[in-house]
C-alpha cells in the first residue's frame, strides 16, 4: 500500500479535504497549481514549498480515487 507521507488529511481544516503536509494547501489546489505551472522553476519561484515529492503524491493520491473504468470521449 502506497505511504502518503506528504499528504495529510484533518477532519478541523480545510473540512477533510486532503492537503500538503503542514499547509493549508489542498491536493486539489496543488494539482491545479502543476497544471498551470508545468514549467518546474517557475512552479517553485511561485510556490517554493511545492516541491516535486509533493506533486507526484498528489498525482498518485489522485489517480488511486479515480475508477478504473473505460469511457467513451465525446
């Protein structure tokens, strides 16, 4: 079983959402934000606590909440 070691989640902050370890940064958001930022160094300028580790946890967080179900794009 993956270890999201980087990622908590607290039922009195952000109401339960998943977020980056010691910040009120949801995963959500942190995804959001890799998206707009794909460049690395400009992502860090920015956000200089949202490091790489933090990304690909958040990735992962995200793809294990996906289904794994085939479906027809429009």
């Amino acid at each position: 079983m993956q270890r999201f070691d980087r990622i908590t989640v607290n039922p009195a902050q952000m109401n339960g959402q998943p977020c980056i370890r010691g910040t009120r940064l949801t995963v959500r958001r942190a995804l959001g934000i890799a998206a707009l930022y794909p460049d690395r160094t400009e992502r860090l300028s920015e956000f200089p606590l949202l490091e790489d580790e933090y990304i690909r946890q958040a990735l992962h967080l995200a793809a294990c909440h996906l289904p794994d179900a085939v479906a027809e794009l429009a």
